[in-house]
C-alpha cells in the first residue's frame, strides 16, 4: 500500500514514470484489485500489456540508432591524410581576413544587385551550387506552373534554420531571371522533368520582411509613396 500511496503522490505532483515504474505500479494495483475481486483488475491487466508493448518499441528503436551508429565507428582506413593536408581554406581564412557576414546569401542584397558574384550573378549562382532533389523538386515544380502545366501555386519551405530556404529562394529568382540557358550550368534536368525547352519571362517581386517597417511609408526612386506589404508588392 505504502507504493500505491507514492506512486498517487507522485502523479498527482505531475512526476516522470520511466515504463518500469510505471508497470511495476500498475502490477501492485492489480494486486490490490485481485485480492477484492474487483473486475478493474482485468483493465489493469491490459494496461500492463500496453506498458510491456511500449516498452519493447523503445528497446527496438534504441537497437536500432546503436546499428546505424556502428559502421561509422572504428579507426580510420590507413594511409588517409589529415583533411588539413588536404583542403586549402579559402585566402580570407589564412590571413583571418574573413567576413562571414560577407558570404551569407542575401536574398535583399541580390536583388538589389549587392553581395558576392556567387550569390548575385545566375551564372555563378548555379556553378559553385549542387542542385538536390528538393530543390530540383522546387524548381521544376515553379517552372511547371509558370508554363501552365502544373505545380503548386503557392509553396512552404519547411527546413530548420540554416537548412537553404534563401538558397531555394536565391535559385528560384535566377531561374527567371531571363538568364539564357546555357548559362544555368545543371539545369538540365530541371528542364527535362518540367517538359519545357526554354525558360518563361517572368516578372519578380521581392518582399525581405525585416526590410520593410510596417509603420513607415517608403517612398521609391520615381516617386511613388509605398505604405504596404501590398502596395511594394504591386510597384515592383
């Protein structure tokens, strides 16, 4: 009985249970109902089981994470040099010149024609970048329903931070940036899994939202007053 009252006090205190605790818990309570003949008894019993099952899932799920972990354990193949002996860190490095502020991709930055060559020129853009599924997965699917033959009309880049939501957005603005072809080195097989041989003109617009004071109107270089995410939506 002594258990039971702890096991309710530690409920009631909205304690952890590990599953072991929590079975051998619900083991004594089915003992207390045995032993009056309770019919609850038969729920606590499959309740138990339940316990038994959940526990048997963690056991197969941590066996599993300990598996994949073991091909990658172990000493390294002989004969293989230091990555230092074999990369060459970029010039800025060496000479701790270097700016990381000044190669972070800028979607605001390359639209106002600002930044670095690799993120601001489409040519360079698709040179020093590999086109992953996901991203031919974007891309193809925004050259689909710009030509009319299909695609998501309005798409959500669900990645964690750091995960290239402004390089997808950085890929997108070059794609149709009337940047011939043979300029957008790999982009071939966009082209070919979207069915389109050349590239639509498209009319871009760029809203950078910690670049736009909601409460403050901006006024553009020919004059026009832009009070709204709206109103520079329909300028540019």
């Amino acid at each position: 009985m002594s258990d039971l009252r702890d096991t309710r006090n530690k409920w009631a205190h909205q304690k952890a249970f590990s599953t072991d605790n929590l079975y051998r818990a619900l083991d004594s309570i089915q003992r207390l109902l045995t032993s009056i003949s309770a019919e609850e008894a038969n729920e606590i019993e499959r309740q138990k089981q339940e316990v038994l099952r959940i526990r048997f899932e963690e056991h197969a799920r941590k066996e599993t994470r300990k598996a994949a972990v073991v091909p990658i354990e172990g000493q390294p193949a002989a004969g293989l040099l230091p990555w230092r002996k074999v990369v060459t860190p970029h010039a800025d490095v060496l000479s701790n010149r270097h700016e990381l502020g000044r190669f972070a991709a800028n979607l605001g930055q390359v639209h106002r024609g600002e930044g670095e060559e690799e993120y601001r020129l489409p040519r360079a853009f698709f040179q020093r970048n590999f086109l992953t599924e996901g991203l031919r997965y974007l891309l193809t699917g925004s050259l689909r329903r710009l030509t009319g033959t299909g695609g998501d009309a309005v798409i959500e880049l669900q990645t964690n931070f750091g995960r290239g939501k402004t390089h997808s957005l950085l890929a997108l603005y070059h794609l149709f940036s009337d940047t011939p072809i043979s300029d957008l080195v790999g982009i071939e097989p966009v082209l070919d899994a979207a069915a389109v041989s050349t590239l639509p003109h498209v009319q871009r617009a760029v809203l950078v939202g910690y670049e736009l004071s909601p409460g403050q109107a901006h006024v553009k270089p020919d004059g026009t007053t832009i009070n709204t995410l709206w109103g520079e939506l329909a300028w540019q």
